[in-house]
C-alpha cells in the first residue's frame, strides 16, 4: 500500500479509525498497516486526533457531530442540539 493509493481511500471519510485501514486494505499485513500509518503521520500526511481516530492533513472537519461521535461513542445529540 502506497501513500497515494491510502489517500485516495481516506479522501473519502474525514475521519477514519485504525480498524477502518484493516478493512480497507485486508490483503495487507495489519503490521505494515500500522508502520505506513505512523510513518505517515511522523512526515504530518495525516493527523491524529486520537488515539486510533486519523484524518488526512488536507481534509477540513465541518461537521462538530461527526468529530464528537469519533471522540465519544457513546455521544448523543441532545434536543437542545438538534433543533
């Protein structure tokens, strides 16, 4: 998996979990997933937001919702919110 073939994948999904990578590339190693990631990161291609929650570096989160269900999956929108 190279750095072009990942971004064109990630460019879909602002945010993107570890597990999201193993899905996306089964026919690859989980280890040289997890080295091409924090490679990637280290060269600040992507960024972390947590701990196994990434996003790529150009991608820009409009969506406070979507950041918060990532950060807490057990967030909720509250009436206050939706309306």
């Amino acid at each position: 998996m190279d750095f072009q073939t990942f971004r064109l994948k990630a460019k879909d999904y602002p945010l993107f979990k570890y597990v999201d990578l193993l899905k996306w590339f089964p026919d690859d190693n989980e280890q040289t997933i997890k080295q091409n990631l924090k490679f990637w990161v280290k060269k600040e291609q992507f960024e972390r937001i947590i701990k196994g929650v990434y996003k790529l570096k150009e991608t820009e989160i409009k969506d406070e919702f979507l950041l918060a269900s990532y950060l807490d999956e057990s967030s909720y929108i509250s009436l206050e919110s939706a309306l």
